[in-house]
C-alpha cells in the first residue's frame, strides 16, 4: 500500500532577483515498509525534498508546487494547524547534525520529557517517565543518559537520542537528513544496523537521505538518484546498484571504493553541478556527461519507465541518443 506519493513537486527558492530551481517536476511513490535511500551531491535537492514534506522550507522565499500525498491526504493543502496533527506523530525527522540541537543545561530526559508533553499534555510523569525509559532502552542507550546532560554524551549517543526522539510518538515514517554523517565509520555502521531492526520491530516507513552511496546499498531497500533538483534514476537498490542506467549515477558508483572483488581506480565526476537559476534547454547532465549526443544538448530528456517499476530520466535509457 502507497504511503507517500511525490507527484510533480517544484520548489523554487527566491534569492534576490533569481529563482533557484531546486527540485524539478520530480515524482515517485513510497509503500508502507519501505526504505527508500535520496542520494546526490551536495545542493542536488536532497534535503529540500526532504523538508518540503514536512513543509519546514521558509515561506516568505520559498514556492512549493505540485502534490505530496500522505495517506490519501495532500500536505501541500492542509492549514497548519492540521500539519501539526501530522508532524512528529504521523512523520517525523532526524535532522542534519541534530545531535547539535540538545540543550547544554537541561538534562537529557527533561529535554525529552518537555518534548512528549508538547503532544501530550495531560499525560502524567509516571506515564512521561515509562515512555522516555521505552525509547532509551530501544536505542540501545543505558537509562542513566536519562539524568545526564548533552556534554555527558559521544556524538553516537546524542544521535541515539535524536534518533528516540522521533520515535516518540509512533510515526509511520522517518526522514532521516545525514543522519550518522558526522559519525566514526564503526559508530555509523552500529547505528544503521539499529536503525534497519527498529524498522522491521516498529513496522516504520524510512527516507535516508545521504551522499554515501555504499549507506543506501546496506540498508535500503529502495534509492532515488538526485542531480540538480531532478530525479534521474530511481528503483531497486539491487537493480540500480548491480546494472546502473543513469551516466550520474554510474559516476557516483565509480567514485566508492568496494570492499569485495577486484581492486579498480576510483574515478571522480568531472565538473560541478549547473547554476540552479539558469533554465537548459538540454539535459541537465550534459556538460558533465562523456557519453552525451546532440540530442542531450537540445532536448530535455523524458522519464523512461523499465521494468520492476524502475524509472531513469536519460536518453539513452530508452533507445538511441
């Protein structure tokens, strides 16, 4: 059953006198249980995406067009007063660098206590206490974090916490924004391993957003290949990873190292992502692609739809260039 569904959202960000097309005309479903990994370089969309769901993107230079669909239910539509039904009790976020947002001079339970209460004001301490004990616990963080303050904590526990703060009220999806990037390697291998048995334990839908490519292939299910606000593959991480389409998301492959077979030369995308604000006529891939035609530089590529549900948003994926 579709969860979520993206149907052709645009977010403009209006700076000075330019308009930044930050996501374009991108549109892709999400079903109950899935875990979908956003991956791109840096200013690709990823995090814009992500934030428009929840619509936490500045109003006053910022225009959201288009559908997102939450059970039935188009976000885009709803007073923020309804929102606030569906934020952190329906959806909830794990932002970038979260662990930064803990107060330094409360201790870690008031901090969560405070949070709970928020959404459920006539909630007792008694009640309070259970449910921050229940979500330490879960993230594998011992109950004495509960009486200790954010100075107390490594960077893996605060993100613990960060992690059991959005699970606080029972979500049915997560948004997690470069959620164990500021983390040691062993650190962040422990945390997405937690994350993937919370998961199938709590029955909750994930976004994973990240430029790590080698994150998506361990623990998701699914990967959504972002460049320059657009949506150029998108499938089964098995099929993406094992036969990519997209000459981007090649690139992307080639600049991981791979701990299992032979030894290869890493090879980095040459160039830089375009200027946001200038519209192409093209593909938006053409100036970094090497295998681009004349058609690339004209024509701007549809999304082919192949097979298993898979899309790629290139000309050569459906025929000759």
């Amino acid at each position: 059953m579709t969860l979520l569904s993206i149907k052709n959202e645009n977010v403009i960000y209006k700076v000075k006198n330019k308009s930044i097309h930050a996501v374009n005309n991108v549109s892709f479903d999400i079903e109950q249980q899935d875990s979908l990994g956003i991956v791109g370089e840096s200013g690709s969309g990823k995090s814009t995406l992500a934030l428009s769901i929840l619509r936490l993107l500045p109003k006053k230079t910022t225009e959201v067009s288009g559908e997102i669909i939450f059970e039935g239910i188009n976000l885009l539509d709803l007073s923020e007063s309804e929102l606030e039904n569906i934020r952190w009790k329906e959806i909830s976020v794990v932002f970038q660098k979260s662990m930064n947002s803990l107060s330094p001079i409360h201790k870690i339970g008031s901090q969560m206590s405070d949070i709970y209460m928020l959404h459920n004001k006539t909630a007792s301490k008694a009640e309070v206490k259970n449910k921050m004990t229940e979500l330490l616990e879960l993230v594998n963080l011992p109950q004495r974090v509960y009486t200790m303050y954010q100075h107390e904590l490594s960077g893996g526990m605060m993100q613990r916490v960060s992690i059991a703060l959005s699970l606080m009220h029972n979500p049915k999806l997560i948004i997690m924004d470069e959620a164990t990037t500021a983390l040691d390697v062993i650190t962040q291998g422990q945390i997405l391993s937690e994350i993937t048995e919370l998961e199938k334990r709590l029955n909750v839908t994930r976004i994973m957003i990240t430029h790590d490519m080698s994150v998506v292939a361990n623990t998701c299910k699914k990967i959504a290949v972002m460049y320059a606000g657009n949506l150029v593959e998108f499938g089964f991480v098995k099929d993406i990873i094992s036969n990519p389409k997209h000459p981007y998301t090649q690139g992307l492959l080639k600049s991981f190292p791979t701990l299992k077979g032979e030894r290869g030369v890493l090879r980095g995308i040459s160039g830089s992502l375009p200027d946001l604000s200038v519209q192409h006529d093209g593909c938006i891939f053409e100036s970094r692609c090497a295998a681009k035609g004349e058609r690339c530089l004209k024509e701007k590529p549809g999304t082919v739809i192949l097979e298993n549900g898979r899309m790629v948003m290139c000309h050569s994926a459906g025929g000759d260039n």
